[in-house]
C-alpha cells in the first residue's frame, strides 16, 4: 500500500457537462442494479420450486436481511458524501481518513450482524409463525446470510469507495460478478448439481455469501490498483471519531430510514400472515418484482450523489440543479414503464415463482395495486438521495417515516379489520402520494436555503 500521487487536475465531476456525467456516472450502476433485480428474482425463483414454505421462509426473513444490507448501505452513503465532498474540496488528507474508516466500519458491522446469527435466528422465526417446517428453513438460510456477512459488508463499502471517485464501471463489474455468480451458484448449490451435496434454501444462503466474498476482493483489488485519489492504507484503518461523527451524520438517518423499510416489511408480514400464509408468499414476491422499477433508480442515485456532494463542496449550484432534474425525469420514465408492465402482465411474471390457483387470486389484484405507488415513488427516491448528497440525512429520514410507519402500517392494519385483503394493496399507493408531496416540499426549500446561496446568481428549480 504504497503513497500515491494525487490528482492535478480537478475531477470530471465538476467539469463534464451534467447529461453526459450523469449517464457516465450512472449508467454502469444501473446496469448492474438491473442485474441485481434479476437475480434477486432469479434467486427467489429457484426457491420457490422447493416449496411455497421455503419462498415464504425465504420472504420472512428478507426484513432481518433488509436490516443488514441497511447498515452496510447506509453507511456506504456517509462515506460516499462524505469522501466526493473532500475531493471536491481537495482535502485529500480527509479522504484517505475517510476511506481507511470505511473498511474499521465495515468490519465492525460484520461482528455485530454474525453474533446476531448465530443467537437470534431462531428466536426471529418463532416470533412470527408456529409452522416447524417454514421455522426450519428459515433459521437454515438467515444464519448463514448473517454469520457469513462479511462478504455483504465488504461489496458494499468497497464499491462505494470507488464511486465516490467517479470509478462506477469498476462498481458495476463488481456488482455484475457478484450477481452473476450467484445466479450460476444458486440452482447448483440448491439442487445438487455437478457433484454438490442438495442443500436446499441453505445452499441459496451460501451462494449469496460466496458471491459476496468474491465481489468483495474484486472491491479490495479496484481500490488498491485502480484507484489513485484515495490510498488505503493499514494505519488508515484506526477509528477517527470526528470522521465517524461526520460519516454517520449522515449514514445514521439513512440506516434508519432502510431499518424503518424492515419494520415495514416485518410489520405487514404480520398482518398478511392472519389472512394466509400464501399472502406473505405474494408480497415477498412483489417485493422482489419491484427491483426492476425501483433498483436501476438507486443504481442511477449511486451515481448522482458523488456529483451532487462534489459540486456542493466545490460551490456549483447550476450543476447540482441540472443533475437533480435529469434524474427526476429519468426515473419518472422508468417508473412509467414498470407500472405498465405490472398491470398488463401480473400473471406472466406470478408464473415465475411456481404460483398456485391462491397465489395467483391474491397476487394479481396485490400487483396491479401496489404498482400504482410506482408514479410517484421514482421522484421521492430521488428527492431523498439529494437530501442525503446535501448532508441533510434526516430529511430523507423523516419521509421515509412519515411514508412507511405514519402511513402504511396504520392504513394497513385498518383495512385489514375489514376482513378484505385487496384493500390492504391499497395502503402503498395513498401513502406514496402524501409522501411525494412531503418530498416536494423539503427539495424546494433545500433548494433555497442550501443551494441557491452557493453563488450570487439565482437558478430557479
């Protein structure tokens, strides 16, 4: 880990025009977000030919899982503000400070989440269902996803590193390897192919991990070698508390505001589950379907906010605005898309997932409903994202409650004491609309208290 010179020259940031940049920086991330959704669908679909116990043990335990991935993310975005911030202040010393906490970070994460599996994964199961067989393969898959995590841990932060550089096409292969791995691991560790022993919804657990771990060099090798305006170094790795203090400034609202996603997801699981097993079933479904509206739009948030939290710590106000409205009208154009896919096609894609008669009486009406928050949730998304680019994490934190435990979980729980399931669907669309609006408040008043008097002229939003 050798010193390495630093940049001359100021980064492609704050110098390529806005379009282009956002394409350059953003594409590679939402190509390989994409990739994600599939195996994220491809993953659950090998589940799903075990049995309709295994793909609802496989949906109970996504919260816990959300948890981790919330941690690993949301520290991910801390580091990501704050290490584009310091280039783009060219206070380099605070970079390499930053990128060397990223990795103590991560390990200690790692520890947390792996005594968690090995104590508490029983304990999560039996407080939601009574059936020993869904009891069984849950506690088989969680244990492993947590106990294994460092691979989780490792992907995430390292990747998030070299898109606070500007270096997303490294991210993608990362994340494209990653996944692709795993799509070839999954149906051979699954069924016993090619000589593996069949192991069921544990050999989906250890696919992921071993992906992961893989994903997880590629991110050590990239930064080493291909990364020359950070240096990672062992010393680098000694906790800094104001450099913590400043990552978790924003991190913290952003983990929280994952974690509220996981007690949604836990909390509407309880409620589905007094209606029927097979509810559960559904929405774990729709929730991995809803990757491929929903992921390309983080991959495209990945890379807006290095650029957003470059040209805020360089003083350019014209292109933070130009990036936040390109993105605005590119995820809008997804979410457009994936709304009329899901309304005409809700049994072609039920029909991956091995859908019985019941699966498909609740899910079609479950898809063509909760796609309806579609039209709005691509702008709120990316509302959020600028609040966390601008430092201004609790923003995002405080939408993300209002949306999920104000409103969702409330309005679920009252519909369902009509008895009628269809009517729980519709919780998701009321509450993303009253979201978007809250969402559209804070960007204009972020934009002229934070952004506006970065210079004396005036752009208007």
């Amino acid at each position: 880990m050798n010193q390495q010179p630093q940049p001359a020259q100021e980064n492609k940031m704050g110098v390529m025009p806005v379009h282009r940049l956002l394409l350059t920086m953003s594409g590679p991330m939402m190509l390989s977000m994409l990739i994600q959704a599939l195996y994220n669908v491809v993953d659950s679909m090998f589940v799903s030919y075990i049995s309709e116990a295994a793909l609802t043990a496989v949906s109970l335990a996504y919260p816990m899982q959300n948890l981790m991935i919330a941690v690993a993310t949301g520290t991910g975005v801390g580091i990501n503000a704050l290490l584009s911030r310091n280039l783009g202040e060219k206070n380099f010393v605070m970079a390499n400070r930053t990128a060397g906490n990223a990795i103590f970070l991560g390990l200690v994460s790692y520890g947390v989440f792996a005594l968690l599996g090995v104590f508490g994964s029983r304990l999560y199961f039996t407080a939601q269902v009574e059936d020993p067989e869904i009891i069984a393969l849950g506690c088989d898959y969680l244990s492993i996803i947590l106990v294994l995590s460092i691979g989780c841990f490792g992907q995430v932060l390292l990747s998030r590193l070299l898109q606070s550089t500007g270096k997303t096409f490294y991210s993608m292969v990362i994340q494209m390897v990653g996944a692709g791995l795993n799509i070839v691991l999954d149906p051979i560790m699954i069924f016993g192919l090619m000589g593996f022993p069949r192991m069921g919804v544990a050999g989906a657990a250890l696919a992921t991990v071993l992906s992961q771990m893989v994903g997880t060099g590629m991110g050590l090798y990239y930064n080493l070698r291909k990364n020359p305006e950070i240096r990672l170094s062992l010393s680098g790795l000694r906790p800094s508390k104001p450099v913590i203090a400043r990552i978790y400034g924003v991190g913290i609202p952003s983990i929280l505001l994952q974690t509220v996603s996981s007690l949604l997801i836990f909390g509407l699981n309880q409620i589905l589950v007094t209606f029927s097993e097979t509810a559960t079933a559904v929405y774990g479904v729709y929730f991995k379907l809803q990757g491929f509206a929903f992921l390309p739009i983080i991959g495209m948030n990945n890379g807006m906010v290095p650029i957003i939290a470059y040209n805020y710590g360089a003083r350019k106000p014209a292109r933070i605005m130009q990036t936040i409205k390109l993105a605005i009208a590119y995820a809008v154009g997804i979410m457009v898309v994936a709304v009329v896919v899901f309304q005409i096609f809700p049994v072609q894609l039920l029909g991956v997932f091995q859908a019985s008669e019941e699966m498909l009486a609740i899910g079609v009406p479950a898809l063509r409903t909760l796609s309806l928050c579609f039209l709005v949730g691509g702008f709120t998304i990316v509302a959020s994202s600028v609040f966390q680019a601008l430092g201004k994490g609790l923003l995002s934190m405080s939408i993300s409650i209002f949306r999920q435990l104000v409103l969702v979980l409330p309005l679920a729980y009252l519909f369902s004491l009509t008895g009628e399931l269809n009517l729980v669907w519709w919780s998701f669309p009321v509450a993303e609309v009253l979201a978007g609006a809250l969402a559209a408040f804070y960007l204009r008043r972020a934009y002229r208290r934070v952004i506006r008097p970065l210079a004396q002229e005036d752009y208007r939003f």
